[in-house]
C-alpha cells in the first residue's frame, strides 16, 4: 500500500527553526505534485506550500510566504518543508499530501488524495 511518512515536527521556541520531511514509498510519486498541509487544534486543515512535480513550481500561503521553503528530492522520493521564524501560530498537525492528478500542483485540499499519518508542530512564545 503506498504511503506517505512525516517527520521531524517537534517542540520549538519561536523564531526556531524546523525542518520537516515526507518519505514516499513508491517511486511514482515523483510525478505528482506535493502539498504540506496543516491543522490547529479547532480550526479546519489549511495550505501551507506545494511543489510540482519536478520542483520547478511552488506555492506558498501568504502567513508562511517568506519563512517556509518547500522542497523535494525525487532520487530519494521525500519532499521538505524547511520552517523558520516559527511562531506561536504555526503550531499544528502538520501533513503532507500526494496530488490525485499527475503532473498538477495546487494549494487546493481537494486536489489531494493521499495523506501521511501527519507529525505534530508546537511553538512555544
């Protein structure tokens, strides 16, 4: 069964940084986009950033434009989230995703259908 694994989320201090990384299990997720999302406690799961399917082409929410770079390395099939100037804010379940659709990227959830177990973000003023 294909899978998605995060980690490296843990507990920070604010304006620490994080790196958090997504192993695939299959090689063929090299030809899908990449999408971090995350989820606080209440509220509903957001964007954060997405990669295409080479690299070439991210997006970024506006609250992380600035302080979060996406990434991916396809010979190893695992995708990053390099996190800096962490905020109190930025304290989630953070996920990573697979596109449905080869070849497309978006910040759209609903183009996503496959999903890590997620890794847990907090950061502490």
């Amino acid at each position: 069964q294909v899978q998605l694994v995060e980690s490296g989320g843990g507990f920070v201090q604010t304006k620490d940084s994080l790196r958090l990384s997504c192993a695939a299990s299959e090689r063929t997720f090299s030809a899908y986009g990449m999408g971090w999302f995350r989820q606080a406690p209440g509220k509903e799961r957001e964007a954060v950033a997405a990669i295409s399917w080479n690299g070439e082409i991210t997006y970024y929410a506006d609250s992380v434009k600035g302080r979060f770079t996406i990434s991916r390395d396809s010979a190893r099939d695992t995708t990053y989230l390099q996190m800096s100037v962490l905020k109190p804010e930025d304290t989630a379940v953070y996920y990573c995703a697979a596109s449905q659709v080869p070849f497309y990227t978006s910040l759209d959830l609903n183009d996503y259908t496959r999903w890590g177990q997620g890794t847990q973000v907090t950061v502490s003023s």
